[in-house]
C-alpha cells in the first residue's frame, strides 16, 4: 500500500507543498498577528462583491453559460460566424462568447471559453488562443465605477473601456494571423442531445451561481491578504521603493494593490492622484487575482500560464499607449483631473443590502437543485 508522502506526491510536486506551506503559514500569521487587517480585508472583499461585482457580472456570467448549452451558439454560428472565422480564425459557434468575453467582464470570456470546450465547439488549442484576449473589464466596472467615481468623468471611463476593446481586438487579430491556414469549422465532436429550454436555463443559473460564489471568495481572499500586507508595513515598502523609480506618489502607493487585486487597488485610488495612463494598464492587466480566477476556470486544459500572463501585460501596455493618444485627441477639461481628492460613495446603483438577497438566493436554488437530484424512495 502507497504511504501517504507518496500518494501526495503523485497527485503534487514539491514545488507545489512548498507554496502551499507557505501560504497557510501566511493566513496563520495574519489571522493570529493582524486580525484587525484581515478582518477589515474580509469586510473590504464583501462590499465589493456586493456593491460591484455580483451586480455586474452575474448576468453575463449566466448568458456565457446559457448561451453554449441552448444551442445559441450554434444559431449564431451559422449567421454571423463568418466574422469570427475571417478576423480571429475561429469557428463560427464562438460568435456569441468572443462578444460576451469583450464587454462581459474579466471571467466572462474564460467561462465561455470552458463551456465551448467541453461541448466539443473549439479545440485546447484555439481555447489558448482566444484567452490571449478574451480578459476584458467589463463597462459597469470601468465607466460607472472607475470613470465616474474615480475621475468623476464618464468620458474618461469611455476612453479606458473602449481602449481595452480596442486592444483585445487587435491582440485577436494579430494572434490569429500566426495560425497556420485550417479548417475553422466547429471540430469533430460527438453528438450530444439538445437540451430544452428549462433545463438550459436551469443550469446555466446553477453555473453562474457557483461561479459567482468561487469569484467572490477569491476576491475576499485576496483582500484579506492585502489587509494583512498593509498592516506589516510591506505596502509601505512597495511605495518606497516604487518611489525611486520617479513614479508619482498616488502611482506608487497604489502599484502594488492594484497588481494584485484590481478591484480593490482602483478603491483605494478614490481619492489620490493616479495617471488616467496607468489606470488603463493597471485594467488590462487585470491582476493577480483574475489571472487565479481564469487557471482555476481552464483547470481542465493544459493553458501556458506564462504566455497568459505576458499577453496580459502586452494588453496593459498597448490599452495604456492607446488611452494617452485618446486624452490628448479629446482633452478632458482641466476640473477633471481636478477632481482626484473629492471623497466619493464608492457604491454605484445596487445596493449591498439587495446583493445579499441575491446570494441568498443563489444558496437555497443550489441546495433545491441538490435535493431534486437525490434519487427518489420506490
């Protein structure tokens, strides 16, 4: 019989104990040394979740699914699949996840992406493809939220979306003219019966809803953890010595949290100066904690995290240099920028109260999906 070292070590490398080790002795650490820190992380991870995520993204988080598993993508496939197939090189059934992946949100594109996987509609290949791209803000996030409650400008919010979508297309584009000439016709798949509406929609919702759930958690996570590195002082390092490299005061202070958490890293430039530049790199890069939201997503498929993460500053870089040309083409007005120290509500149109009610009721539609599966007594 196999002893437990080697049974661990066949299912984990080393490499992996060893990371893992040290990220339970660093939640042990900051929940015994900084409570405070990593309680008012927690706190911090609930209200964006309820004031701005779960608003934003749960219904498209829904449509990416319902769309595969109604048969839509097919139907859209066949009318306007010639767009995907002449610009990004892909079948035509991907029509309807590379739009919803574009104005969606940042997991909105990978959950696609999985769902046209495993239904046989795209290949490992041509899924690593389109998650070159496919990780985009989506515009409550950046226009209602970044552009008027940050800079308190929807044009600026506008130039910051329109400058990610720009970059997405173009990253698609590019990348697909490195493919060698094939067939983009949906791939050999085995024959899979239709589901009706009901069950469509049943479980596309059911999807969403634990997807939601695991999104929320990892951005909670990640918060405490940004708590407890703000109550060691390493925050206070990072700006130090991103300091040194001539960058401005709100830039530095605000580098290393909105690398690692985007949503929480723009909540805390609500009322310092940050370049509208920087911003845009910060949106396209997306962070540490979507990059984890997306490998967690594809766990199924052998995705290059590395190539990932390089395209995901690539984004950031290209969105930035395209958002300096938009400021200078427009010129926003002076009180624009003038507007950095005004201290604003971070919350935007829902309520946190109502998001609550939503997640409570995403809870009880999975236990009564748990329940009708039990097998009935005879």
């Amino acid at each position: 019989m196999q002893s437990i070292g080697a049974y661990a070590t066949a299912r984990i490398s080393r490499k992996q104990v060893v990371v893992c080790l040290l990220l339970c002795t660093f939640v042990f650490i900051g929940v015994i040394f900084f409570p405070f820190g990593t309680s008012g992380g927690v706190w911090d991870g609930l209200v964006f979740c309820g004031e701005i995520l779960i608003p934003s993204l749960f219904p498209f988080m829904f449509l990416a699914s319902f769309f595969v598993k109604s048969g839509l993508a097919d139907v859209s496939g066949s009318m306007y699949g010639r767009l995907t197939e002449k610009i990004f090189r892909l079948p035509g059934a991907t029509f309807g996840t590379v739009i919803l992946g574009l104005v969606g949100g940042y997991p909105i594109g990978a959950r696609g992406v999985k769902e046209l996987y495993e239904n046989g509609e795209i290949n490992e290949e041509q899924a690593q493809r389109m998650m070159q791209y496919l990780v985009c803000a989506g515009p409550a996030f950046v226009i209602s939220f970044i552009g008027a409650k940050i800079y308190n400008s929807m044009e600026i919010g506008v130039i910051l979306f329109l400058s990610q979508l720009i970059t997405a297309i173009l990253l698609g584009v590019v990348s697909a003219r490195f493919v060698k000439s094939e067939r983009t016709q949906s791939i050999q798949k085995a024959v899979k019966p239709k589901k009706d509406f009901s069950a469509s929609f049943v479980e596309s919702c059911s999807d969403a809803s634990k997807g939601m759930f695991s999104m929320c958690g990892m951005v909670i996570l990640f918060s405490a953890f940004l708590g407890v590195l703000n109550s060691c002082g390493f925050s206070e390092i990072m700006h130090s010595i991103l300091l040194c490299f001539n960058l401005s005061d709100g830039t530095s202070a605000n580098a290393f949290p909105m690398m690692f958490e985007i949503t929480k890293g723009c909540f805390l430039c609500l009322n310092q100066a940050v370049p509208v530049e920087f911003m845009a790199f910060a949106v396209g890069f997306g962070g540490i904690c979507v990059h984890f939201q997306v490998f967690s997503i594809l766990s199924s498929m052998n995705i290059n995290k590395i190539k990932f993460i390089l395209f995901r500053f690539v984004h950031g870089i290209i969105a930035a240099i395209i958002t300096g040309i938009a400021l200078r083409i427009f010129s926003p007005s002076e009180e624009v920028f003038g507007s950095y120290k005004t201290v604003t509500n971070p919350g935007i149109s829902t309520s946190f109260i109502g998001s609550l009610a939503l997640i409570c009721m995403c809870i009880c539609f999975l236990f009564s999906l748990h329940i009708s599966k039990k097998p009935k007594s005879a």
